[in-house]
C-alpha cells in the first residue's frame, strides 16, 4: 500500500514538471526572422496558454512550461503561419524553423499601407487610419489631417461645435496646452481610427456639442516594444518635446508607459486699441497698447495603464496621468499710449509684469469589466479622481507719464493666490443585444470641489493688504445623470436614439460678495440619427442633439487679473449654463463625398466678452450669457485617392452666424452681431517613394469671417508643409514640417457697436520650423496596445474668444 502514495507523488512531480523550449526561426534564405510571434496552444481547446517573440537574431524561449501536448504556431507578417502539434516531456529544441513568404499576405499588406479610408453612420464619420500613410505621425498630426476636424491652438471644432476630446470612450479633461503635449507625444502607430461623432449618442456626457474619439490599435501580439522620440521646433525661440513609450503584454497581464519632456520658451506679441467716447458720442481718445509676453516653462507628462486578465470574462484597468509644470514665468513688457482727439502727442504708462506659477495635475482612475454573454453584452464599473493645484504670485508695476514723458505717478500691487480642484466620479455603463436591437443604459455620479484664493497688496507705499481686492471663492458641483440608448441596423436604414437625464447642484461662495450663484436644475439631453441607404452610392442621414455648456470655474471665478492699469480680466459668479440644440441633413456618395445641412441654436452661450467702460476708461474682459447664438451651415467635404500616390481632402462651408447680448455700457441695452462667411479646409497626402517610406503633407485653412462674442475674426489663412521618412525598415521615422508659411494665420479681433470700439491682435509664434525623429526598439512591429485616457479633469478652465 506504500507505493500508490508513491506512484502518486510521482505522477503529481510528472504533471508539473517544468519543461525549457527553445528554437529560432529563419526564412528561405536561411537570414533570421526577428519579432516573430510564437504560440502554444492546448490541444484539446485551442486556447491559448503561453506566447513570446523571435529576439533580433530570431531565436525565442519558452522557460517552465508545463509538460504536455501542445499545439505550436510560428507566424509573422509576410510569411505563412508555422503549425506542428508538440508532446514535451522533457527539454526541447526547435532549430532553424523556416517560415515560408506569403505573397498574397505581403501584397494585402502594401495595400493596407497604402490610403486611410472612411466609413460613415447616422451619427459619426470613422477615420481609419492605422497602418496608413498617417501612422509615421503623432496624434495631433493626425487629428489635424483628420476630415472634419478644425484645430487651433489646442482647441478642436466640429461643424461649429466645441469638440471635447476622448480616448478609447473616455473623456480627456485636460487644459489644451496638457493635451497637446500628450498628443504629440503619442505616436500615430497606436493610434487605430478617429471617430468624429456629430451627434454624441446618450452614454457620452452631455456638456458640449460634438466628440473626437481617439481609438488607439489592439495589441494582439505578445512581448515588449518601445520608443524614443525627440521634437525640435523653433520660431522667435527654441522649443523641444522629449518621450518615450513603453509596451509590455504576456497571457494575463498588459502594461503601458509614456513620458514627456517638454521645455519652452516662447514670445508672445499682443497689440491692442481702444477708442474712447465722450457722453455725448463723441471721440475722447484713443488707447494704444503693446505687449511683449515671455513665457519660460519646463513640462514634464506621465501616463500609464495596467490591464489585468482575471479570467475569459473579467478584467480590471488601472489608470494614472501625471502632470507637472513648476517653475513657470510669464513676463510682460506692457507699453500703453494715449492720444487724446485730435492731439498731436501722446501720454501713456509703461507696465511690468511678472507672473510665477506652479502648476500640477494627475488622476487615476479603476475600472472593472465584465462580458457577460456572447452577444457582446458587458458591463463597466469605473471610479476616478482627479486634481489640480495652481499656485500663482503676481508683481506688477506701472509708471504713468504726460505728453512730454514726464513721470506723473506710479502704482504697484503684489497678488498671491492658488486655485485647488478635486474632482470625484464614478459610473456604470451596460450594454447588450436584445434581439435586434443593441441596448445600452448607465449611471454617473461626479462631484467637483474647486477652491480659489487671492490677496491683494498694494506695494506703492509697502505691502499692504487691500481687502476690497482680496476674495476666496469656493466652488461645488454635484451632476448626477442616468441615461438609455437603443439602435438598430436594417438592410437599408439605420436608426439610434437616446435620452440622458442630468440633475445638477451647484452653489458658490465668495469671502467679499457672499452666496453669488446657488442652482439646482434637471436637464434632458435626447438625441437621435436616422439614415437610409438608397443604393451602393448615396446614403442620406439626419440627426438631432440636445447638449449643454456649463461655465467652468474660471468663468465663474470674480478675482481680477490684471494685464495692465485699465485692461482687467474677470469671470462672473452668476452665470447659468448654455443649452444647444441641433439638426443635421446629410448626403453621403460613395463615402468620397459628404455634404451636411445643419441649424445650431445655443440659448445663454457663454463667452468672453470686451466691455469698455468709458467713464472709467478701463477695458474689461469678462465671461458672459450671451442672449443666445445660431447658425445654419452647408458643408461638403470631397476625400478621394486623385491617383495612387495622391491622397487629399477638403472641406468647404458656407455659413451664417447671428448672436445678441445685453450691452451693459451702451445707450442701447441689447446689441446684435451676425456675419456670412465661408470656410476651406484642404489636407493633400504624397507618396514620394514608391516604398511607401517618404511622404509628403500639404494642408491649408482660410475663413473669410466668424464671430466670437462680440469680437468678428476675418481673412484668417493657416498654412502648412511637412515630409516624413521611415528609415531602417521601419525603425526610425525622420519629420520636418513648417507652419504658418504666409504669416497670415493670426488675425485681429474687432468690436465695433454702438460706444464699443476695441481691436485686439495677438502674435503667438506661429512661424514654426519642426525637426523631429522617432526610434523604435525592442519588438517594435507587435500591433499596438490599447492605452486610454481619464475623463472628468476639467471645468478650471475659462471659456475664451477663438477657437
């Protein structure tokens, strides 16, 4: 009886032997096959039980597999897959394994590279982009080739829509400077497709009109990959951007890395005037300003993402961003000259400004998923929090002199203050086949906490605190939404529609003025798409949105920030939020050519509005309610291969735009603006190579006039050159690009009405030469991982004039 325990032991040290295979695999030629992918499947299920990849000189290793019976699958782009069945009961080795080429693969392939292509639904356009000649570019070079999509410093449009930006479903709240330095440190490789969604159906929040959705590749492959990236730009000064991202995936686990570096200085030139009136109507002088603004930075971006396998159905996500910019200084020569009607000289002040700040942000965010049937039904459970904290001194000083230059007074002030935010959500979203139809519902709760503080010293005679200057604000926010969705696919229509439901609660409070804004209110967001298919060449759609705009703290925070003496800069406690409503017509033939018909209506728009006060002479820009704003649209937008080396799109609209305020200092208490204008947007793609590997982007941008507020903005043109070139068989990609070739893409701001005449110009560096290089290590050819972004970081910011 002795030997059955024995003979068990035995066979129990038998089945958990652990077993070395080892083998490299070559091609025909007998040269080593690098970054290959190597599997073992269970016999029985084909289910997979352990992976790796072909090392540079081709040769791989399986360390403590269990003994058994396995099948073995070799495989790489370009060759036939390798599949043999495999019993290993002790230590193996796999020699010189031949992969044979696939002609036919490779040929699919070229093709693949070759174009991005388009699909249109009811409710969005899909830009596929991955393994396309726009791979060799980061994101935001991308999402500017992107059709559609209208990009200017930082902020993103979408047929007259404010975009907010997600990645893989997930909103990004970042400031634009943040989420521009994480797009461009994001190569285009692992980006799959862009989905620009005109009509956000219901699980997407409801603040904002329209959503670019970033959908990055699926790394399907096993093992580790990364990257190296440098930016070099230059204009008046030199900027850099320094990265590197990391993947890393075996059977259970997927991890992803990403740095960036990014050290500016950059010049900022503003010029501005202001004609002043008498009571009368009369002219009383003319304001003339200049600013020279010197901004020193040295950003530093950190996101990662931990995805575990817990088993076929489950999984969880861990998710960090990590944002630090300290040290920061603004510094601003400020020359103000005035000229009193119909004088011959000029008197005027001459201002210093010196702004230090720290700035951080981050969050972090875990999330469970479940598939719950084989339909595809799945449930998502996430929590995220997110912060920021601003801590910012002001010096400031200004010498006042008459027409013979002669110093009549100075002033000075210090302020010092901070801004902290804290920002909690959490949610669940289901989704299932029920039937025909694809259902979808889900919860949100988000609470945001946002506390300001500045004090003021007068430094003129000391340092002394001048409480009518100095505020604390506190700010919460409690939104609570539930929402459902219900679409489904005919042989010919297609018809999606939902209802979001947010109740929101806000109160503010400021330390000088008391409970200044205090609402609790329900809103209902449906939204719905219908097209029909007419033949293989035209398809029709149309579609409807409810959305909302709420005021970020920015707006509503009421601390004057000062640019000089008489231009002030404030938000407005009381402000409501806007709400949109719009209806577009589409015609869509042959997915080359697509021409939308849209109405947008906003009700209490909320932008930053120029008021001078003539009495004072003082300007002061602040965020309104407008009364409300509309616009109708016709847009097309042609996207068409011209012949196989020549890829190019463009996008003309012709439009209408008529939005009315209260005119605060005008004789006249309400005033309307409007304007017709037409915009062009064309991107042209070259193929220089017949490789593939050395391509060229042409891209130009004119609108005739459009309104922000008040403020009417005319004969902007943004212009643009760049070439790219792959090196090394893929491993290296050379850019160079130029930008702004005609100098014609900054514009004046005017407002012109009734007592109001301002004009503002600013000059940011836009003349941009950019060298960059990006190198790819490890097994740099795996598809790429699925690395997503936080939402819910945002509402700090202040809503502002352009785009």
């Amino acid at each position: 009886m002795k030997l059955i325990p024995i003979l068990l032991l035995f066979t129990s040290l038998s089945t958990f032997a652990q077993i070395n295979l080892t083998g490299n695999l070559i091609d025909s030629d007998g040269a080593p096959i690098a970054f290959a992918n190597v599997v073992l499947l269970d016999v029985e299920e084909g289910t997979f039980k352990y992976g790796t990849s072909t090392d540079e000189t081709g040769n791989f290793s399986f360390p403590k597999v269990a003994a058994g019976d396995y099948n073995f699958n070799a495989s790489f782009v370009g060759y036939a897959t390798l599949s043999r069945k495999l019993t290993l009961d002790k230590d193996a080795a796999l020699n010189n394994l031949v992969l044979e080429t696939d002609a036919a693969q490779l040929d699919a392939v070229t093709l693949i590279a070759k174009k991005p292509t388009i699909d249109r639904k009811a409710d969005r356009i899909i830009f596929n982009v991955e393994n396309t000649s726009l791979s060799t570019g980061n994101a935001s070079q991308i999402l500017q080739s992107t059709p559609g999509v209208f990009e200017m410093n930082g902020t993103y449009t979408v047929k007259g829509s404010t975009a907010q930006v997600y990645i893989n479903n997930k909103r990004v709240f970042l400031s634009d400077e943040e989420l521009q330095q994480l797009l461009r440190g994001y190569n285009g490789d692992n980006v799959k497709s862009i989905e620009v969604i005109y009509n956000p159906p219901a699980r997407y929040d409801a603040d904002g009109g329209a959503v670019i959705n970033i959908i990055t590749s699926k790394n399907v492959s096993l093992g580790y990959k990364g990257s190296v990236t440098g930016n070099y730009e230059i204009d008046t000064f030199a900027k850099y951007q320094i990265g590197t991202s990391h993947f890393y995936k075996n059977n259970w686990l997927n991890v992803y890395g990403n740095y960036n570096y990014n050290p500016r200085k950059d010049l900022t030139r503003q010029e501005s005037q202001v004609g002043f009136f008498n009571s009368d109507g009369t002219r009383d002088s003319r304001w003339f300003t200049d600013v020279e603004a010197v901004n020193r930075s040295d950003a530093h971006a950190l996101n990662s993402i931990i995805d575990i396998r817990l088993d076929k159905k489950n999984s969880l996500s861990f998710m960090g961003y990590l944002g630090l910019n300290n040290g920061r200084e603004l510094d601003s020569e400020v020359n103000t000259s005035i000229l009193p009607q119909n004088g011959t000289s000029f008197s005027g002040f001459d201002t210093n400004s010196d702004v230090d700040q720290d700035y951080a942000s981050g969050n972090v965010n875990l999330a469970w998923n479940s598939v719950l049937n084989e339909n595809g039904g799945n449930l998502n459970v996430e929590a995220t929090y997110i912060f920021t904290d601003n801590d910012n001194t002001q010096d400031f000083s200004s010498r006042f002199f008459d027409n013979t230059q002669t110093t009549t007074g100075t002033n000075s002030f210090r302020t010092t203050g901070f801004q902290k935010a804290n920002i909690f959500t959490g949610k669940v979203d289901y989704e299932d086949l029920l039937g025909s139809y694809t259902f979808s519902s889900g919860l949100k709760y988000t609470n945001i906490s946002n506390k300001s503080n500045q004090d003021f010293f007068d430094t003129d005679m000391g340092a002394v605190l001048d409480p009518s200057l100095s505020d604390v604000y506190d700010y919460d926010e409690r939104i609570y939404a539930a929402y459902t969705q219900v679409s489904r696919d005919w042989e010919k229509w297609s018809l999606t529609g939902g209802l979001r439901l947010e109740q929101t609660q806000v109160e503010g409070n400021s330390e000088s003025l008391g409970l200044v804004n205090k609402q609790d209110y329900i809103g209902f967001f449906p939204n719905v798409a219908l097209s029909h298919t007419l033949n293989d060449s035209n398809e029709l759609s149309l579609s409807y949105k409810r959305s909302i705009d709420r005021p970020g703290s920015g707006d509503l925070n009421p601390f004057n920030n000062f640019i000089n003496d008489n231009n002030v800069s404030t938000g407005t406690p009381d402000l409501v939020p806007a709400f949109n409503n719009k209806i577009n017509l589409g015609w869509n033939y042959k997915n080359e050519l697509f021409v939308d018909a849209y109405y947008l209506h906003t009700s209490d728009m909320i932008n930053s509005v120029a008021f001078q006060n003539n009495d004072t002479n003082v300007l002061v820009q602040q965020s309104i309610n407008l009364n409300y704003e509309f616009q109708y649209s016709v847009d097309a937008t042609i996207y068409k291969m011209l012949n196989e080396n020549w890829l190019t799109y463009t996008s003309i609209s012709a439009f209408y735009m008529e939005n009315e305020i209260n005119a605060s200092q005008s004789p006249l208490n309400v005033q309307k603006s409007n304007t017709t204008g037409f915009f062009i947007d064309t991107t042209n793609i070259f193929d220089l190579s017949k490789d593939g590997t050395f391509k060229m982007n042409v891209n130009a941008t004119y609108v005739s006039s459009i309104l922000f507020g008040t403020y009417k903005y005319e004969n902007m043109l943004m212009s643009s050159i760049g070439v790219s070139k792959s090196l090394w068989n893929n491993r290296a990609i050379l850019t160079a690009s130029f930008s702004d070739i005609f100098l014609s893409q900054n514009q004046p701001f005017v407002t012109r009405y009734q007592n109001q005449d301002n004009r503002e110009l600013t000059l940011p560096e836009t003349q941009l030469l950019s060298i960059g290089f990006t190198y790819k290590f490890g097994n740099f050819r795996l598809e790429n991982r699925d690395a997503e972004e936080l939402e819910d970081q945002g509402r700090t910011g202040k809503k502002t004039k352009g785009f």
